[in-house]
C-alpha cells in the first residue's frame, strides 16, 4: 500500500494528535500489522525462523530412515 507523494512523519504524528481513541486504535492495530508483515519479510529474521522450525525426534528420523531403506531395497530388486 505505498502512496505515490511523501508525508512528512512530523505532519503524520501531529495529525495523529487529533484522532480521537477509536480511530487511535485502529490505527495502532494496523501500524502493528504492517510492521509484523515487514519484519516476516525481513532476511535478517532467517536464523529466527530457522530456530523456531520443527524437529524431528528421534523416532521420525527412525521412521524416516527405515522409510528410506524399503524404497531403497525396493528400487534394487
């Protein structure tokens, strides 16, 4: 949603001054939005996600594994 002229962030926050709470909240829930859609989109957020990503337990990657040699054996017969 990028606006095609520049509004000056003084003007923005002194114009901000004068919405009443409901529009403030409003406001805030979307700035909020937009800052988290950013900072998702963001590379320096990889190592963030790379830890947060599932694991395998031992016994997935037992599962996996056992998967793996059948296909394999399969293949081979």
């Amino acid at each position: 949603m990028e606006q095609s002229e520049n509004i000056n962030v003084s003007d923005l926050v002194m114009a901000v001054k004068f919405l009443p709470i409901a529009e403030l909240e409003t406001l805030l829930s979307a700035v909020n939005n937009e800052i988290l859609l950013k900072s998702r989109n963001s590379p320096s957020n990889l190592r963030q996600i790379l830890l947060k990503a599932p694991t395998w337990s031992d016994e997935d990657l037992e599962r996996y594994q056992n998967a793996r040699d059948h296909i394999n054996r399969s293949r081979l017969a």
